[in-house]
C-alpha cells in the first residue's frame, strides 16, 4: 500500500450500534481475498468486493504491475479473465466467468451523512476470514465528480480493496488508504466509480504506470490531502493558506473548517467564530465544527450561540454528544436555564 500520512482531528464520542453477526455473515460471501504474484517469487494479498455476478472490486495498487492475479474464497481460488482499471481513481475491477458469489447492494456517496454510521470489512495481514471494524463517516472531500469519504472505520494491510458499508449493509465505498497511529482516519473511493466503470472496456495487463491520485507529489494532490503536512506541523500561517486557496476553489465547509482551525491558532477568534458558525448551520451534523465553536462559545460567554448548539445536538441521533456538550458547560462553569 502506498504511504500517506495525516495527522489526528478529532473524533466524537458517539457510541456505535455495530450490525449483529448475521448481517455480517451475509455479507461474508460478497468478499474475497485477493491474492497477486509480483516480482521475485513475492506474492501480496488485498481485499475485494464483489460487486456483480461476474465483477470483483478492488484497489489497482493491489494488484498494479503484477504477474498474475486471482480470488480466494472457501479453500477455491479463481482466475479473472480480464480487467477494467481506473488507474488514476485506484479501482480496478476484476472480470470472471462464473463466479459463484453473490453481488452487494451499493449507495451513492453523496446521499451520506456526516457522523453517519458505517463498518468496513475486508482481509487484514494473518486473517483467512473477513473483519469487521466500526466507526462514523468524518468527512466527505468532493472529487471528480463524487466524495472521498473519510471515516474511522479502522482498516490495515492487506485491507485495501474492501468494503466500507451503512448500516442497511449497503456497499458505499471501497477502503483504499489510510493515516498512521491507533486514532488514524481511513479513507474509501466511492460506488459511483465502480458504476463509471463497469461500463468500461476490458484490458488485459495489469501494468502501468500512472499511481493514484493519493500518491502523487504533494503539489499535485487534492486540497484536502495538501492541508496535513502544515496541520501536522502546526504551520498555520501555510494552513490558512492552503485552507484559503481550497475554500476560493470550491466552496468546501470542510475548507473552512480547517480555515478556522489555522484562525484559533493565529488568534483569529472573530474570524474562525463566523466560519465555524457558517459550517454548522449548514451542516447541523458536522460535529468537530461543534466542538470547536462550543468552546469559543464558552470563552465569550455567548448563550445565544450555546442555545443553538445545544438544539443542534438535540436533533442529532447520539444522545451521549448532548450529555458531552452539557459536562462541558458545567466544567467551564456555566449555567443554562
């Protein structure tokens, strides 16, 4: 897996409400282990998903320049026929004839919500069976037409290629890269790709040379990828920058956001307050704005403002964030009536 390192944002407190076992066992036989023979007798493996009666997706740096490629499941391996790739997103889907596996159910990216509950599965290094991990959708970054969606839904080597799922166990994204550190944020490719692509030609070869758009020289990157490196090191004059240049490019709130962010830490209050406000109401569910602005909130006193807040987090569907918001208050010493 290609290396790409972001830092810690923060991450709620909301209690997840995991899919039972069932559920996930319907799913068991949408996924399968992919394994690829590279170079020097080394073999690697990944994940994927199966995602019609004769396709399997997964991540094209899994399989990108190998010599041979084929999917495990139950003790039988399968060999494609051909391939679809779309290098530059890194998807590729893998062609078969008869594949006895059951296709998933997919939802668009778009129609997901912030803080939305999601799980991923796929094969992690030394497993033979698929695991799942649980998390919330953090952040949907626009790109090409669709969302990159970052959650942390936990996933590791040999993960890449696997499923990221809603709660109805609809497939909403392909797990693809991910940050460093046990708190780390993982990022998927959305379904809306493998829809474009399943209605590409075949190839067959699996080199290349083009690398995923995650990977290129940091220049050449997405706003919300180049913004790390000076978040991480505390930059913020660079941060508000960046943050500046992707907010004028695209309207993003999640821009805007890391605008604010820089703002606090140049002792920019005023400025990241209105920023943050404009976030939150027009995204209700966008909880790490929340946070910050409930704690520029406290500092100024602003019971208007806490009003609000709180009213947001009534609607919202994790009772423990209105519980956490009112401990806040009551530590900084404020009273509501």
């Amino acid at each position: 897996m290609f290396k790409f390192l972001i830092p810690l944002l923060t991450i709620s407190s909301i209690a997840l409400a995991q899919p039972n076992i069932e559920q996930q066992l319907l799913l068991h036989d949408s996924l399968v282990q992919v394994s690829v023979e590279l170079e020097n007798g080394i073999s690697g493996t990944g994940t994927g998903v199966v995602v019609d009666k004769e396709f399997v997706a997964t991540n094209c740096h899994v399989i990108a320049n190998g010599k041979g490629v084929s999917v495990n499941k139950y003790g039988d391996a399968f060999k494609p026929i051909a391939i679809r790739a779309d290098w530059k997103h890194d998807l590729c889907l893998l062609r078969f004839e008869g594949l006895p596996f059951k296709p998933v159910v997919m939802r668009e990216s778009a129609d997901l919500l912030y803080e939305e509950q999601v799980f991923a599965i796929g094969y992690p290094n030394g497993f033979n069976v698929p695991q799942p991990s649980f998390g919330t959708v953090k952040a949907l970054y626009a790109l090409d037409n669709s969302f990159i969606i970052r959650s942390n839904a936990a996933i590791s080597l040999g993960s890449s290629g696997g499923g990221l799922f809603d709660q109805q166990s609809r497939l909403v994204g392909i797990t693809t890269f991910k940050s460093p550190g046990p708190q780390g944020f993982y990022y998927s490719v959305p379904v809306e790709w493998i829809q474009q692509l399943l209605k590409s030609n075949d190839i067959d070869s699996l080199n290349t040379t083009e690398i995923p758009f995650w990977a290129k020289k940091l220049e050449d990157r997405p706003y919300f990828m180049q913004v790390v490196i000076p978040y991480q090191n505390r930059e913020w004059e660079n941060l508000k920058q960046l943050s500046q240049s992707w907010l004028n490019q695209s309207n993003s709130l999640d821009a805007m956001y890391f605008l604010a962010l820089a703002e606090i830490n140049l002792y920019q209050k005023s400025q990241a307050k209105q920023h943050l406000q404009k976030i939150v109401q027009s995204n209700h569910r966008h909880l790490d704005a929340i946070h910050l602005l409930t704690d520029i909130a406290v500092e100024d006193k602003d019971k208007a403002l806490l009003d609000n807040l709180e009213k947001f987090l009534t609607e919202y569907d994790d009772p423990d964030e209105l519980q956490d918001f009112k401990q806040k208050l009551l530590v900084q010493g404020e009273t509501k009536s």
